[in-house]
C-alpha cells in the first residue's frame, strides 16, 4: 500500500522510526486505530462524505442551506471548503471524476445518488466544484447535461483556482473567492 504524497525516503523515516521507536504497546494502538478506521468510517448515506455516523454531521444540521448543494470530487474537498467558514450549505461528493482512460463511467461515481437527491425539490442551486482538471471539467460538463432541463441554478466555482489546480490543496482565501465568484454554468 502506498500514502499519496509519500515518497521512498518518507516512507523509509516512517519505517525506521516505527522499528526502533515503538513499544509493543504503540503497535498495537495503531493497528488498533486502523482497525476502527476500517470498521467506523463509512460515506455518509445521504452525501457520501466520510462519517463516523450514518449520516454525517453537514447532512444532520438543521442550520445548514439546504437550498445549495456543493459538488465536489472527494471528501478532502469538503474539509477544505468548510475550512473557509463561508459556505453554509449541503455537499455532494462524487467519490472521483469521470475519466474513461482510467475506467471510470458514470456508474462507478455517485452521480445517481445526487439525481436522486435533487428530485424532492428542496434545493435550488447547485454548485458544480470539480477541480479544473480534464477530468474535473468534462465531469462538470456531464452533470450540466444531465441537470440542463431542470428548474435548478446550475453554476460553477468561479476561475480563481489555478488551471490543473487540486481543490484540496487550495487555500482558504483562494478558495473563499472561488466560491463567491461562481457564475452560472
């Protein structure tokens, strides 16, 4: 198994550091830790960010905008965007992007899920917040086509991110003008 962002010496500190300073004890503490990892965190049934609960704590508050719903890539996203403080709304993550290179199709996103979110017209708009990659933006493009025909706000983060750029890897003010410039898609 391989951490992104992890190179070979990085790894080696980690593995070396784990051998000659941890106790039995610290062993089993952190395989314990991945065991609960394994077994407590699961996609929110409703949003599909990660969660400790059925349904996570975003989807649970009642302050939220339930009229906005923020679609991103991966639940990384939302932790940066909620780092912001300035988006008050629901989220959606896709669990990835479309790119048919790779095998990925609609069907292995949660694109049906999201459509069947937006049929019990509580929401108004929806933010399309894919990164600005190939990938981000024909996934963009896939889901205006889908949600073309229907009363929703459609609009996109505004360009503020960097082309290529990785959502979550922005800063928060990047970030915060991205959001605040979204225009209609």
């Amino acid at each position: 198994m391989r951490y992104p962002g992890v190179g070979k010496k990085t790894a080696e500190r980690f593995a070396l550091h784990s051998v000659s300073s941890f106790k039995d004890e610290d062993f089993d503490n952190f395989i314990d830790a991945l065991h609960r990892v394994r077994q407590e965190i699961k996609p929110c049934e409703l949003c599909g960010n990660l969660s400790d609960k059925t349904r996570c704590d975003i989807c649970s508050d009642k302050t939220r905008d339930a009229s906005k719903i923020l679609v991103v890539e991966e639940s990384k996203d939302v932790i940066v965007v909620e780092k912001t403080g300035t988006y008050d709304g629901l989220y959606h993550v896709l669990g990835g992007v479309l790119s048919p290179s790779n095998g990925i199709g609609p069907e292995e996103l949660r694109v049906k899920e999201l459509l069947a979110r937006l049929k019990d017209n509580r929401h108004k708009e929806v933010i399309l917040a894919t990164n600005l990659s190939d990938e981000g933006e024909t996934t963009a493009l896939y889901l205006q086509r889908l949600l073309k025909d229907t009363d929703l706000l459609l609009t996109r983060i505004a360009y503020g991110m960097p082309a290529g750029g990785n959502i979550g890897y922005a800063d928060e003010i990047t970030l915060n003008k991205a959001l605040e410039g979204r225009k209609k898609f």
